[in-house]
C-alpha cells in the first residue's frame, strides 16, 4: 500500500487529493461539483456555504479574515473575490500550499490573498491580527481542539467572531465498527466531536458561543455525491490512487451517509466571538 500519511505530521496528509488536475481527481471533481460549483475546495462545501457566511457573519472588503487549514485555496480566493475582504489562510500541507499559490495568481488576487505553510496549533500571526476567523470542514483533525482554540483567540482581535463548520457527531459504544471504518478511510485516528463537546471547549478557551447552526440536508447531498463519486469512477481512481485506498474512501462515505441517516453525524456552524472590543452581550 502506498503510503499518503507522514505520521509525524500532525493532522491528514491531502497531498494526492490536493493535485486537483489530476486525471482521476478530475474526474471525481467533475462528478461531485461539475463546473458551476467546483471552486478550488477540498471538502464538503459549496458556493452556498460561502454565500450564506458571508451575509451571517457581514464579510466585506474591511474584513481581514483568517482561514484555519485552508487546503487549496479555493474557497479564499472565493470569498475575497465575492467581497473584497483580505484573506489570509494557514495550511500544513506543502501540495494544498502550491496549489492555493497558483489558484491566487489566476485570480490575480496576490495583493488581498496569502497562504502560510504552518500549523494551527502554532500559528506564525501576531496577537489580535484578524477581525475574523473561519475554517472549514478541518476541526476533526485535530487531536487537540483545545490548544487550536486558544490560538485562535489570541490572533483574533477582541470582539472579533471564529466561525467553524464541521461535522459533529453523537457516537456510541455501538458504533465502534463504525468509527473504525472512518478511521481506515482516512488511514489515521480522526477526532470526531459532538455539537456538545465543542461548545464546552469554545467556553473553556475563553470564547462566547454565539450561535450553532445545522446544515444537515446540503452536507448529505455532498457526502452522497463524494460516494457515489467514487464508486462510480473507482477503476480510474484505484490506477491512480491505489486500489486500497480507493475501496476504504468508498466504504468511509457509505459508513458516513449511514450515520447521518441515524441522526448520529450532522454538520454545523459553530460560531463564538472572543469576548472584549466592545462587542455586544447579545448578538446583533
Ligand atoms: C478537508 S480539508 C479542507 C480544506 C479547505 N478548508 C476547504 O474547504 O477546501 C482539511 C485541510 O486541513 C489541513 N490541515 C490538517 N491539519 C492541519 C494543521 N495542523 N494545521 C493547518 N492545516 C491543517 C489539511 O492539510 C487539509 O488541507
């Protein structure tokens, strides 16, 4: 088996996944977003995620905004194309870097649009930088969300919001088959958390949860369509991507699409605001 996963690093190795132009990837690509919805992302998001953020969180050309795991870049260059506002993502991945590099000068976004290779544990930005912090579909990768969430605190000014979206979910000790299934689809541990646990650890990092909001419908239709995604082009996919792999991300989506059927996995937006600046003690 081809080995995708430096475990020294911390979080999933998405180097095969980031070479969005590959033949296979293409393929896969084109069967999930066709062109209308294909932005660049590397995850269950689609342009009516973005949209809908940008009205909820009043994204506009003031907005410097951090991007927490922003693989591509895809979804940067949308938002500061759709808005004006400066975006500055942090990726661990040296592949999902490159590529956001060239997707930026495409854009010709170079003066509003940065990515830096470095982790979300340990992020190379000073004391209240940003005025808005997002990530998208990243949190499961992190072992330790806690530390994540104090790092974010601190880059964000006080009074500023971090929005993430993500899946959650509401496992038992029944679903250990599961979890295992999950697990051999990426090929390293995921750290899945409940709407519950995240809450508790925004409070306990010193954010105030603001608001969760779940987008179940869409992120099935997205899950189904990275399935069948796959099923569909699995030869392809298995020549290029090996075989072993391909059947396991085969299996995680069926496992997933499962679990969200049982009301035990959903997606949310999570939204928190670190306290001070002036902000107010009712959202407005
Ligand atoms: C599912 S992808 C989502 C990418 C992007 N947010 C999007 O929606 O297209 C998760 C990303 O998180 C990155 N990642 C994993 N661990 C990380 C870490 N410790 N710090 C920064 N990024 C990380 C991965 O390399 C990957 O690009």
């Amino acid at each position: 088996m081809e080995a995708r996963v430096t475990m020294k690093r911390i979080g999933v190795d998405y180097s095969e996944l980031h070479r969005l132009d590959s033949p296979a990837n293409r393929l896969l690509r084109d069967h999930i977003w066709g062109a209308d919805n294909d932005i660049g992302q590397q995850s269950f998001i689609t342009p009516r995620y973005l949209d809908d953020m940008i009205v909820r969180l009043g994204i506009g050309p003031d907005t410097h905004l951090l991007d927490v795991g922003s693989g591509t870049g895809g979804p940067a260059v949308y938002l500061a194309s759709a808005t004006g506002c400066r975006v500055s993502g942090i990726e661990i991945n040296e592949v999902g870097v490159e590529v956001s590099r060239s997707l930026i000068a495409n854009a010709g976004l170079g003066d509003r649009v940065t990515v830096v290779q470095g982790d979300a544990h340990t992020m190379p930005f000073a004391d209240a930088t940003f005025d808005l912090a997002l990530s998208l579909n990243v949190m499961n990768v992190f072992e330790d969300k806690a530390r994540v969430f104090r790092e974010v605190l601190r880059v964000l000014k006080p009074g500023a919001r971090w929005a993430f979206l993500s899946g959650t979910f509401e496992m038992g000790v029944e679903d250990e088959d599961a979890r295992e299934r999950l697990r051999r689809g990426y090929l390293i541990p995921q750290f899945y958390d409940s709407l519950r646990g995240y809450k508790e650890k925004l409070w306990a990092a010193g954010f105030r949860v603001e608001e969760a909001v779940e987008f179940v419908s869409d992120f099935w239709v997205q899950v189904r369509r990275w399935g069948d995604g796959y099923r569909t082009n699995r030869d392809a996919i298995a020549a290029e991507q090996g075989a072993e792999n391909t059947d396991y991300h085969i299996d995680y989506f069926a496992t997933y699409l499962a679990l969200i059927e049982a009301g035990k996995a959903s997606n949310h937006l999570v939204i928190a605001r670190r306290p001070g600046g002036g902000a107010p003690e009712t959202p407005v």
